[in-house]
C-alpha cells in the first residue's frame, strides 16, 4: 500500500515559491522564520521522509548534477540500501542526472526514483555511495507504482512532497495528494511566471486538479503572521 502524502509547502501571500525573491519580513521578525517554521512544522506532521523533484534535489550539498547516461543488461531490481534508523529523502531524478557525495540529504537516507533507461554504471555509482533506489516502471513515469514501493519494501506509512512546482504538479495530476499543508508567508514575489506551488506541463485543456475537492482541517496563525493552512484532498471517483 502507498504511504499517505501530505503535500507540505511555503508560499508567499502570491503562492510563489522562490523564497529568496520573497519581500522581507516586517520589522522586529527574523529573516530565519522561513526555514525555521517549514522545519517546525514539517515535524509535527509525523512522517518517515519527505519527497523532492530532481531540481530541487540539486541544491543539497553533495549533490552534482550532470549528463545522463544509459544502457547496460543488469536486471532494473530495487536497491533497499542501509538506512540506519533514519527518515528518508526521496528524489524524483527519472534519467540519472544527479550522483551523490554521501548517502544523506540533510541527514536523511537518499532514495532515487528512476526509469529503467539509467546505465549499469550509474546504478553501481549509487550503491557504492549507499543511496537506495527504486524504478517508477521504463520511462520513469509511474509514479503510482514508486509509491507502493515506498510502501511495501521501505515501511513508509507518511510521505511529505515538498516540491517544488513541477513534481507537485505532477503528484496532483496523478491524483496521489492526500493532504496539502501550506505556511503562508507574509510576503510578495509579484512577478509573472514565477514558480507557484503546483506546475504541471500538460495543454491548455488539461485540469490537472479536475476530481478534487479541499476539506479544511484546521489553519493556525503562527509566529510572524505565518498561517498555516491545512486541507485534506477529496477525490471524486473517475466520471463523477
Ligand atoms: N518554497 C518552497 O517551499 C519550495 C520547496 C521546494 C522547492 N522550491 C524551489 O523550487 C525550485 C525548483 O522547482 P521546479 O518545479 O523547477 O523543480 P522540481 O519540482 O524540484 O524538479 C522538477 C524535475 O523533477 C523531475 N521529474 C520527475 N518526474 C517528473 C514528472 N512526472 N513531472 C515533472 N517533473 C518530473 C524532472 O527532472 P528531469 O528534468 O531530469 O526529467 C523535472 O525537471 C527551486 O528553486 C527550489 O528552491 C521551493
């Protein structure tokens, strides 16, 4: 079974999510509420890791990225590395452009959800690192499949996506957001174009949220004027 996904994200009050673009915070408030609050609230959610898209991946220390490479005849198996009692931080990487200098994000054990197309040499690279991975079917799309993996071979009953846009957006379209928890920063990108909390790539036909409906849970005013906005996602079944 699939862990419960709790989308849990920062935004500023325009639901832009580039943070260092955001306005300060008024006087008297300190610039660190934002990692400060995102990680105390991230806690009191209660999961076994969170969930990134491969860009944002690539801000971690110890993490390059480069060219993909592909090929090789070795089976496309799930590599459960040793995770030593630690939560997990999964990233979304489908052709292998990020390689690691450790086996941890900020303290989390590192698993890749790739294609099946990534080289031999790539998959030996990450055990010898100690990173785990798993397949997300051949063309690395199936994110449905990855997450009964996470499920099944890794014990995870909680998982937090924590973006950015695109990989939300793609989690929304695949109807696999159980939860959406959303710290609203009091400020402003105002830009066009900037990246919001959901991104999916489809045609202008496409509603990629189509079938949901947000139930309140609860919302909090936090330290700052951060609110937290907690909302739990209905889905309507298919030709509702
Ligand atoms: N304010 C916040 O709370 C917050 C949180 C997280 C991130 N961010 C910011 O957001 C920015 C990055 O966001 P982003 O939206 O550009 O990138 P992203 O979601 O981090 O990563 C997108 C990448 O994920 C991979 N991917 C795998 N499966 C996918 C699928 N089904 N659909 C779409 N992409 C898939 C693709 O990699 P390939 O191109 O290799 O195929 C894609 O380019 C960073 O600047 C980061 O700092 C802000």
């Amino acid at each position: 079974m699939r862990p419960k996904i709790i989308c849990h994200m920062m935004s500023s009050i325009d639901g832009r999510l580039l943070t260092q673009r955001w306005t300060r915070p008024a006087s008297g408030i300190g610039d660190d509420i934002v990692p400060r609050l995102y990680e105390q609230v991230a806690a009191k959610l209660g999961a076994d890791g969170f969930l990134i898209g491969r860009k944002t991946m690539a801000e971690f220390t110890g993490v390059t990225a480069h060219e993909p490479t592909t090929g090789g005849d070795a089976p496309r198996k799930i590599h459960v590395a040793d995770r030593k009692g630690r939560a997990i931080a999964v990233v979304v990487d489908p052709q292998g452009k990020l390689s690691y200098a450790k086996d941890d994000a900020s303290g989390d054990h590192i698993v890749a959800i790739l294609s099946e197309t990534v080289s031999d040499d790539y998959l030996a690279a990450l055990r010898k690192t100690g990173v785990s991975y798993l397949f997300a079917g051949a063309d690395g799309a199936d994110l449905r499949r990855a997450m009964d993996v996470l499920g099944e071979s890794f014990g995870i009953e909680t998982l937090l996506l924590e973006g950015g846009g695109r990989i939300n957006g793609a989690f929304l379209k695949a109807g696999l957001i159980d939860e959406i928890s959303l710290l609203v920063y009091p400020g402003i990108d105002g830009q066009a174009g900037v990246s919001s909390v959901f991104e999916y790539v489809g045609t202008a036909d496409e509603r990629p949220a189509a079938g949901c409906s947000l139930r309140h849970l609860a919302t909090e005013t936090l330290e700052g004027g951060m609110v937290w906005l907690r909302y739990r996602m209905d889905q309507s079944p298919p030709g509702d």
